[in-house]
C-alpha cells in the first residue's frame, strides 16, 4: 500500500493532497495567488493531520516538476526535498502538463470525438509552455514555450475537436477561433497527481533527492522594480 503526499505548486494555484494506492483520501487547495513560501508547509500539515500519518509513514512524496512559475516551484521542490530527506523517503516528479490531461481525463472534460488534449501553462503575454497529448494521455509532441498565433495547432484543429486546458487557456481562445477548439481555464491540482505519482511508485521512478531540479524552460529573469525605496 503505497501512501503519498502530493505537492503542486507550478502555478498561481497551490494543492497539496494524500493518496493511498492511487486514490485521493484528503487535498486541500489555496486559490489566494503568491502564497506559495507562506502556505505551502501548513497545507501539507493538514492533509497528513487529516489522514492520521506523520512524514515518517509516507511512502513518498510527488512533486510537479514544472514547466512553471520559477517561484512557485522552487518552493515546491525544496519542501518535497526536505520531507524526503528527514524521512528518508523516496521523491518523485511528474510534470504538470502530464497533471491537466490527468485532471481533465478524469473529471470528464474531453469532448466526444477528442484528436488530442493540449495542456497549457501561462508564460505572460501570448506565450504558453505547451504539449500536445492524446485523449488517452500518451504525450506526442515535446514540451516546450510557444508564442500562440494564427495558425498555432491548425493540423490538430483540422483533424478533430481538440481541449486545450490550463491557466493559459483562455486568453488563446480568441487567437486560436475554430469550431473544433474546445477551452477549459484550469489550475493543475495536487490531487490529479495521484494515479501518475501511484505508477511511479510501482516502477520505482525516483528522483535524486539531491541533484533533482524542476523544468523551468526558460531561464529566470531579474528585473529591476520601478519604485523608489529610498
């Protein structure tokens, strides 16, 4: 019986959820943006309160490992690697384009006669870190930024409905205008993770908790604020 506490924080959405073989038995979410380094810990405390176990009795900890907010997942990844350390407990990774198919397989969100489910993370402006993926969940095109414009998926929009899911949904809608677009605005969630995370434990597809980096795709930019401190 594999116990696994499943931590998402790759977008302005936080998740933090419990599974036992595969099946969610406690998630908790936080809508309220840019709480990541402040919620984070006290989310996971309550799931495992809520499930009656300590660190100690987990038998892993899942972690989204991007693409993403640069913040959002380093404060995900550092908190899922320091549980592991102290419990000595194995972690792993699953990206969070992999967690919106999953989140829109399972809750019913593909369109009948669906050629492929393109998840979608916001990258500002009309930038997006995208995939495309079947509608039985088997990835066929690489992950990687796109700038979306006319004619962005246009063979996938030709071949059949398409969904496209995630926080950068909806602001393509008006670019990608198709009878066969379908669009869902999603936040990936904890406890989508949960039969990815179980297939994991089943294989044994661990992360080097010291070495492993979550997929960021482009590199961290520091800008400089406008305003005047002094």
């Amino acid at each position: 019986m594999a116990r696994i506490l499943l931590i998402e924080t790759s977008t302005a959405q936080l998740s933090t959820a419990l599974s036992v073989d595969g099946n969610v038995v406690e998630s908790r979410i936080c809508g309220t943006p840019r709480m990541h380094a402040a919620l984070t810990a006290p989310l996971v405390k309550e799931v495992l309160d809520a499930g009656g176990l300590t660190v100690r009795e987990l038998d892993a900890v899942c972690v989204g490992k991007g693409p993403g907010s640069y913040t959002g997942l380093r404060v995900g990844v550092s908190t899922a690697k320091g549980l592991c350390f102290g419990a000595g407990i194995p972690l792993i990774a699953v990206g969070t384009l992999d967690t919106l198919v999953q989140q829109a397989r399972e809750g019913g969100l593909v369109p009948e006669g669906c050629r492929a489910i393109v998840p979608m993370i916001d990258a500002r402006r009309m930038e997006v870190y995208s995939a495309v993926f079947t509608p039985e969940g088997v990835q066929v095109r690489e992950t990687r930024p796109e700038i979306i414009e006319t004619g962005s998926f246009a063979d996938e929009l030709a071949a059949g409905p398409v969904l496209f899911i995630g926080d950068g949904a909806a602001k393509c809608a008006p670019v990608l205008a198709s009878a066969n677009a379908r669009f869902v605005e999603a936040f990936p969630e904890a406890a989508a993770m949960a039969r990815l995370a179980e297939a994991a434990w089943q294989q044994q597809r661990f992360e080097d908790i010291a070495y492993f980096e979550p997929s960021y795709l482009k590199d961290f930019i520091a800008t400089v604020s406008r305003k005047k401190l002094f």
